[in-house]
C-alpha cells in the first residue's frame, strides 16, 4: 500500500505542478464560460427553472473533468510510455497493475482541484449562487461521474502511440463536448445530434449536476448510462494491460 | 576453450592461466555449480520478434558474485536476452532463472535492478525533479539502500534538484544508473550503461561499478565496447545472433582466435612458404613487409629460421581484443568508428 500511495502523490505532484497541464485544463473550461456567458442575457433560462449561467458552469465542470482527465490520463502517459518510464518501472517491485490504478487515481485526484477552480469562477465571474452544501453535493456529484472520463484518459494513453495520442485526444475531447452537448444545450440540437448526445457519457455527467440545480430527482439512466460506461472503459482497460503484459510471449 | 593448452608465446601466459570460472554453471573443479548459488541462468533459451530470431538455443549460467560483459554487435540479442532475465519478455523456448526463482518474481521481491537500453527517450518521466524520481522508486523497495549513498555512487548530487527533461544524455544515464540500484539489489543489469558518457565519465564510471561489484553483487552489462568488457569483467560472454560464441575472461578470447601477429620485413618474401609454416592461420604480404596472424608463434618463429626466411626487425604481438570479436562474430565492432 505504501508504494501504492507514494506513487499517487508523486502522480499527482507531477501533474500540479506542470504548468501546461493546469493551463489547458482550468483555461479551456474558464475561457469557455467566459466566452459562452458573454453571448447571452445573464438571466437566460434554460431547461425549464436553471440560469444559463448555472447550467453553464455544470457544462464547463464537465468539460474541465474531461480534459483533465484525457490530459493526464491520455496524452502524458503516452509520452511517458514513449519515454521508457513506464518499462522502468515494471523491473521495479510495484506490480504492474498498479501502474494503472495509480493513473486512475491520480487521474482523479487531480480532476477536483480543476472542478473547485471552475466553480470558483463561476461564482466570482458568473456570478453563481449555492449554498455550501449544494457546492458540496455538485462537486461530488460531478467528480464521481468523472470516473469514467478518467478511465477514457488511461485507457487512451495506454493504446495509443505518443505521436497520434494529442490529436486522438484533442478530437475526442470536443467531440464529447459539443457533442454531449457541453457547450450548446442538448434542448436546442437537432433531433438526431439529441439521440447522439444521449449515447454520450459527458452528456449524462453534465445532466446529473443540472438536476441537482434544478431540484429534480435525477433520471435514472444517467447513473446507468455512466456506470455502463464506467464498466466497459475498466474492463478495456483490463484488456489493453493484459496484452501490453501477454505482448512479452511476443 | 581451453587456450592454455596451446602453446602461446610466453609472454602474456599468465593471463590466459585456467580462468577461475571458465564453463557455465561450473566451479573451477568441475563441479556444477549448485542452482542457490547461481545469479541467473539461460537453459536453451529460444526468442523470437514476429519470425525474426532473437536468442537462439542460448545457455549461460552466471555464479552469484560475478560481473559478467555480454559482448556483441548491434542487433545480437543482448538487450533481448536482459527483457528475458527482467520478465519483460517470455522465451519461446527453453528455461531462464533468476536468483533461484523466476525473473518476475525475482523482479516482484526487489532483488533486482536494471538499466534498461531506451532507444531515443530518456527512460525518466518528465517534468518532476530528479530527486523525487529517486525518492519514488525507493519507495517501491523494501529495504532500499540509503538514499545518500546511491546518490554518491552514481555521482548525481549536482543535479539531484534538477528537472529530468533538462538533464544531458549522460546525466539522464546516470540518474538511470542511481533508479537500477536505488533498491540495494543483489543483482544488477546494465544495458549499454555508458553510451552516453564522455571519457573521464566513462571511466569513473568503470571504476564505481568494479567497486560495486566487489562487494558481492553480481553485475550483468550489455555492450559494444571490446575494452569495456575486457577490462571491466571477469567474464566476457561473445553473443552474436542470438548465440553464445566464446564465453570466458576476455584474454582467453583473445587467445582463442588468433593468438599472435608475427611481424617483420623480408626481400622477397615467398606467400606459399610463409602460409605452409606451422600455426599460420593468414599471411598479409605488403611489398617487403610481412604481417603473419599464427596460433602458435614460437613454432612459427622457429619454422622461419629453419627455413631461412631472411626476416629483419621481426616482431610478435598479441592480437587485439577487435580481432578476436571480428574472427567471432564476423562483425566489425562498433567502437573503432565511434571511439577513434
Ligand atoms: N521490439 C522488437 N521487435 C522486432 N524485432 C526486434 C525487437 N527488438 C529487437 N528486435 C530484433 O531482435 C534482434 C536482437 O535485438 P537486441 O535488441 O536484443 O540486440 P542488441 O544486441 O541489444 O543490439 P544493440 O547493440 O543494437 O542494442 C535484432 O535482430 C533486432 O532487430
Ligand atoms: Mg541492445
């Protein structure tokens, strides 16, 4: 467990620190929200009962968990993997598999501060109002159905080779967002961009923050949609590190 | 490959006395060597890429406590057979040992280190300081070795607060150095451990391991370099496609293929009678001068004068460590394009 839990925060250590990593992380969503805000009245409602600006900042907490989670899980472990890290460590003790829990996990840990930075501008640049406990409960809302962003993240950086990881990762990261409807509501998509968004994990991320705001009891094929995907994603997972791990028959 | 035996010129024979371990897996009596008592062993251990051929039918067997060169071009399967030793990599065929058990598990126990070839990358992961690397994967080993002591072995307390991706290729190389042996291991693989270093580097370098290696550790390198081997191991494995080709100290190697070059200058020198004499394995004929490769020079010698060969200046030395590599694995050895 010790090893387990050093290699987490040296994970996590690494990915605070890195500049270029909070930039594109916190920047895209705030730049979004900002940008997004800006187009419509402040006191747009959409969805029945939500402000835009509301219903926009769960967007942009979505979308920043997605990019957090492609970044760190996908793009860096690449390169990383490129690098011959990633083989140094498997003649270390640590076993192999935790190679890939500790991508996950740091995957995560990280997603929170950037959850908590975009909330933060919502409130000072948006102008969003919640009691502390409903930034609580949408925080942890958010964050738990980021898992599957997460194992998306790792799952890519494991497949794919470093030098199609960034494009890989750049198009999936706004195909999921634009098309889960992140940065437009699904309610004004055409009819057919509204079935693709219903097949979409980001879709059901954002929409269970929005029933929270909204005070509705959350629909419950959003936690299955999501759990499906959390399941399939850990289990390709499962498979990709059993074939980098089989690769060794050759 | 008993070399003793042959009758060499005199001067060099101490150095080719019955090499202490001279067969695999065999003390210098005879007697296997008890498989406790063996750091590694490769039992007909066959590797294939796809339908390339890797290691084919390798045997050694490595005694605790030795420091091991395996010896060979580009492409002979060494780094193949260190992915076998690490686990990295399954043979296809045959058995590999390590410390007793298997390489995973002598991996997964931590009594192994490794520094591994990486090809273009740095090996180190990117934007954290070399310091916390290290502290990392200490943290992986039980019963590491103390964290000082490996930075001072592996000379990298300048740039222990520097970030990897700014270290030069032969700091990176060093900091790799410090992760292979971060763990205090009892046996050590090192992948071409110098290719990025200068000549002082290289040879404090050298000097570092020989130390290490005297306090019991068995240490396995991977090289190109003749001189490395020769003169930092006690045994020089020759691997060339996928094969052992001479295994023993490096100055049996030499001994075993071509044992001495006999020169001199002569008026006219007669190519068929210099290349009947006894020992003679090839004759170069320049104008007047006269270069004789011979497995017995003092027989050669004497069959000059009985013939009357009026031969000026006449010299006998030892054949290099190159050309025992070359007449081995037919190969020409990297170091003489990038060293020279
Ligand atoms: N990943 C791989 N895929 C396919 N073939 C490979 C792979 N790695 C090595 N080979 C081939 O296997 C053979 C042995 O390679 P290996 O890397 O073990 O050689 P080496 O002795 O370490 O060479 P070098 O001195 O260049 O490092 C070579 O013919 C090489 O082309
Ligand atoms: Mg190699």
């Amino acid at each position: 467990m010790i090893p387990l839990l050093a290699f987490t925060r040296f994970e996590v250590g690494r990915l605070l620190r890195s500049w270029k990593f909070l930039v594109v992380t916190v920047g895209f969503p705030v730049v979004f929200y900002m940008l997004f805000l800006g187009d419509r009245s402040p006191n747009k409602v959409v969805d029945g009962v939500l402000p835009w600006r509301s219903y926009l900042l769960v967007s942009m907490c979505s979308f920043g968990a997605l990019v957090a989670s492609l970044t760190a899980g996908g793009a860096r472990l690449s390169a990383e993997r490129a690098s011959g890290w990633s083989r140094q460590l498997r003649v270390t003790p640590i076993a192999s598999w935790s190679y890939v829990v500790t991508k996950v996990a740091a995957t995560m840990l990280v997603v929170l501060p950037v959850l908590v930075l975009v909330e933060a501008v919502g409130v000072g640049f948006g102008g969003v109002h919640l009691g502390a406990g409903m930034w609580f409960e949408l925080s942890g809302l958010l964050w738990l159905s980021s898992l599957p962003f997460a194992f998306l993240g790792v799952f890519i950086g494991l497949l794919v080779h470093a030098e199609t990881a960034f494009p890989v990762v750049t198009a999936l990261m706004f195909a999921l967002g634009y098309f889960g409807g992140l940065f437009v509501p699904v309610a004004s998509m055409p009819h057919a961009l509204q079935v693709v968004a219903h097949l979409l994990p980001s879709f059901h991320n954002t929409a269970l923050g929005i029933s929270l705001l909204a005070g509705r009891p959350p629909a419950i094929s959003h936690s299955l949609v999501l759990l499906g995907y959390g399941a399939a994603l850990a289990l390709l997972l499962l498979i990709v590190h059993r074939r980098e791990e089989s690769r060794a028959l050759g | 490959m008993s070399s003793s035996e042959r009758g060499l010129a005199g001067i060099e024979t101490h150095m080719l006395a019955a090499p202490e371990i001279d067969r695999p897996g065999h003390d210098p009596s005879g007697k296997p060597v008890p498989t406790s008592e063996l750091a590694l062993r490769f039992s007909g251990v066959g590797h294939r890429y796809g339908s390339r051929v890797a290691l084919d039918h390798l045997d050694i067997a490595v005694p605790r406590g030795e420091t091991v060169a395996l010896l060979g071009p580009n492409g002979a399967g060494k780094s193949t057979a260190i992915a076998l030793l690490l686990g990295l990599r399954k043979p296809h065929a045959g058995k590999v040992e390590v410390l007793g058990t298997t390489p995973r598990r002598a991996v997964a126990q931590g009594r192994v280190g490794a520094m591994l070839q990486t090809g273009s990358g740095s090996g180190l992961p990117p934007g954290v300081r070399v310091e916390a690397v290290l502290r990392l994967v200490q943290r992986l080993y039980r019963h590491p070795a103390p964290f000082d002591a490996t930075v001072e072995r592996a000379g990298i307390g300048e740039f222990l607060g520097r970030q990897t991706q700014r270290l030069s290729g032969g700091q990176a190389q060093r900091v790799r150095f410090a992760i292979a042996i971060a763990g205090d291991p009892e046996l050590v693989f090192l992948d071409e451990p110098t290719a990025a270093m200068d000549v002082s580097g290289r040879r404090a370098f050298w000097r570092m391991i020989r130390t290490y290696g005297e306090e019991g550790r068995t240490i396995v390198f991977a090289t190109h370099h003749l001189e490395e081997a020769d003169q930092n191991a006690g045994r020089v494995v020759v691997v060339n496609h996928g094969r052992v080709v001479a295994d023993g100290p490096g100055a049996t190697l030499k001994a075993a293929v071509v044992a001495r070059r006999v020169r001199f200058v002569c008026k006219r020198p007669d190519r068929e009678l210099l290349d009947s004499l006894e020992g003679v394995t090839d004759v170069r004929v320049n104008g007047t001068g006269v270069v004789i490769d011979s497995l017995d020079a003092d027989a050669t010698v004497q069959a000059l004068v009985q013939r009357r060969v009026g031969f000026k200046d006449l010299e006998v030395t030892g054949a290099g460590l190159e050309d025992a590599f070359i007449a081995l694995t037919g190969a020409e050895p990297n170091h003489l394009a990038e060293d020279r």
